[in-house]
C-alpha cells in the first residue's frame, strides 16, 4: 500500500503563533510531496512543491516567508504557517508521490484543520 | 494550463440508479486525468486514473469513467449507487509545467444520494 499521514489532525492557535503540520509517507519514500489548502466547500489550490533536499517550489501568490517548508527526509516534509491569523484558518492535505506503472501517482493524506482564533 | 471544469455543484439521485458526475478538461497535449472521493474532514481517496488505452477506465468502489477526446470529457459513472456513495467528489489533471507532478483539480461535486 501507500499510506501519508498528517500530524496533527487538527489544531487551533492564537493570532500571532507558529503552527507546524508534518506530513509523512509510512511505507513509501516519496522524492516529492505537495502541499494543498481547501477553503470550506472549495476546490483543493497547491501551494508548493516540496522536494527532499531542496527548496520548495511556492505557487504563485503563496508567501514563501510565511508558509515555510521542509522537506528533510525521504519521508517527511513540514509546513509551517508563521504568524498565523484567522484568514489562515483552512484545511490544509499533503500528498506524497511515489513511482508506479504509467507515472508518479499522488497519494494524499487524511489532512489538517487549522483554526486561528 | 491544464484545467478541469465540473459544471455541478450537486447532483442528486436515488439509491439503486445510475450515477453520472461530469468532468471536462483543457489540456495541450494527452492529458492524466484522476477521479478523487472526499468525505467530511478527510482527505482525497483516489478512484480512477486515465493515462492511456482504453478509454473505459474502471477504478474502485465500482466506480468507472469514459475518456472522450472528442467532447474533451472524463465523466464518473456507477450502475447502481449506494447511499454510501454520498460524498463530494473532484475531478483532477496532472500539470506538465516544469516538470511537477502537482494536481489542478475541478471545483467539486457534491453527490448526495437518496434512500
């Protein structure tokens, strides 16, 4: 199988705090993960590409300085949302790519709901 | 760019009928197109993919799309739905820019199926 888990589920922060969402493949090593964000019944929009060993790739619009991100190991990438406040608030889902017959196939992980109060 | 478009917010149906969630893209070039589910608070569970050949896919759940070049479509189908079918459902193209394998996905539809 191929399984990503997200770490935590959910999460709820004052204005102003550092959260960090960690994203993990478990049974896969995964050279490129992707991180996306679902505004409530919305569309999921990609904000980055995280690829191990190297910078992010940020979607146009996206702030590199506030969404960082980090992708250490084969099998984890993280994102953290700096100087979070409330317009941050979304449900944020990483998906993990991982070599199969007819092409890299993404696998999504079961996503994170960040609340900023 | 690669885009997908889903005309429906929802679509309703009863239990037992037949089930059609519609998807047209716009690509240069062949396109991958992936069908995901979405249920409340989870993430995207993948259904179907077309890459190439056939242009029946069949995925999980008994689930199946019908790629069509011509009407540049890739509509979801069931026989029969069941009431567990109820879900939000995305329609999604693969980028080919610079070399990403990142998603563009449809807007989304809701599926609501009736006992």
């Amino acid at each position: 199988g191929a399984v990503v888990s997200q770490h935590p589920s959910w999460v709820i922060c004052k204005s102003g705090t550092s959260v960090k969402i960690e994203c993990r493949s478990l049974d896969f090593q995964a050279t490129t993960m992707f991180w996306y964000r679902q505004f409530p019944k919305q569309s999921l929009m990609l904000m980055a590409t995280s690829n191990e060993g190297s910078k992010a790739t940020y979607e146009q619009g996206v702030e590199k300085d506030k969404f960082l991100i980090n992708h250490a190991s084969l099998t984890l990438s993280t994102l953290t949302v700096t100087s979070a406040h409330p317009e941050d608030s979304s449900f944020y889902i990483c998906s993990a790519s991982k070599n199969s017959k007819g092409g890299n196939e993404q696998f999504f992980g079961p996503g994170t709901r960040l609340t900023v109060l | 760019a690669q885009s997908v478009a889903q005309p429906e917010d929802q679509v309703n149906v009863a239990e037992g009928n037949p089930l059609t969630v519609k998807c047209t893209y716009s690509v240069s070039g062949n396109p991958y197109l992936f069908w995901y589910v979405q249920y409340p608070n989870r993430g995207l569970q993948f259904l179907l993919k077309y890459i190439t050949g056939d242009n029946l896919v069949k995925g999980s759940y008994g689930f199946e799309a019908e790629f069509n070049k011509s009407q540049t479509s890739f509509h979801l189908k069931k026989p029969s739905a069941l009431v567990s079918d109820s879900a939000l459902y995305f329609c999604a193209v693969r980028r080919m820019d610079t070399g990403r394998r990142a998603l563009t996905f449809g807007s989304g539809t809701r599926l609501q199926v009736q006992p």
